[in-house]
C-alpha cells in the first residue's frame, strides 16, 4: 500500500480555513468599494467648464465605471471561489486536485486557497 496521504488533517485544514477566511474578508471589503465606486452618482462639478472639457469627463466617468464594474464581477467570482473552497473543507474533499485525485502542495494552497487543481494538472492544460 502506497503512503500517498490522500487528504489533509484536521490541522492543516484549520490553517487553511483561517486563510480563506481572512481574505473572503479582505476580499468583501475590496468588492464593497468597487460597488461604492461605480454606483456614486455624485456630480464631479463639471458645469462651469466648457462642453467639450466636460464630455471627456463624462466620457472618462463612464469608462471608469465600466471598469470597476468589471473588476467587481471577477471580486464576486473570487469571493464565490473562496467560499466553494470552505464547503470543500467541510465535505472534505479540500486540498484534492480535482484532475489526478493527489494532493495540491500545501505551498500552493496557501497562495491560492481556492485551487482545486494541482501544479501537475494546471501545467497540463
């Protein structure tokens, strides 16, 4: 019989919980003031300029808009992520790369605590 550990101990999952947990957090708040970004409606006091000045204001709001909007959209793929990864650690399949069925290296899974494919696997792709 191989010593291939086939998942994590109660330990080390404690320690990856604490990680995910700590950047679901980080991760709310960074989504929180993309939100209160792109939503401000607040006048720039643009009125007193002349209208060209103050389309390319427009123009350029917009477009900032447009982008935190996107950087919200992959924040709340992100936080869904993390949170896909603490179901895992409660049904216990976390740390398990889903392509070989080996574990993901500990090191890899404290950069990336919502990895579900090995370095192996991911090079494969």
């Amino acid at each position: 019989m191989s010593d291939v550990k086939l998942k994590y101990s109660q330990e080390d999952l404690e320690e990856f919980k604490v990680i995910i947990q700590k950047k679901i957090a980080r991760s709310q708040e960074d989504l929180d003031l993309l939100k209160a970004a792109y939503k401000n409606d607040a006048d720039n006091g643009t009125d007193d300029t002349s209208p060209s000045f103050k389309s390319f204001d427009e123009g350029s709001e917009v477009m900032n808009k447009e982008a935190n909007v996107q950087l919200a959209i992959r924040q709340e793929k992100f936080i869904r992520d993390l949170n896909n990864a603490l179901l895992r650690i409660e049904n216990g399949t976390y740390g398990v790369c889903r392509v070989t069925g080996k574990l993901i290296q500990k090191e890899r899974l404290r950069l990336v605590p919502h990895a579900t494919l090995s370095i192996e696997a991911k090079r494969k792709q």
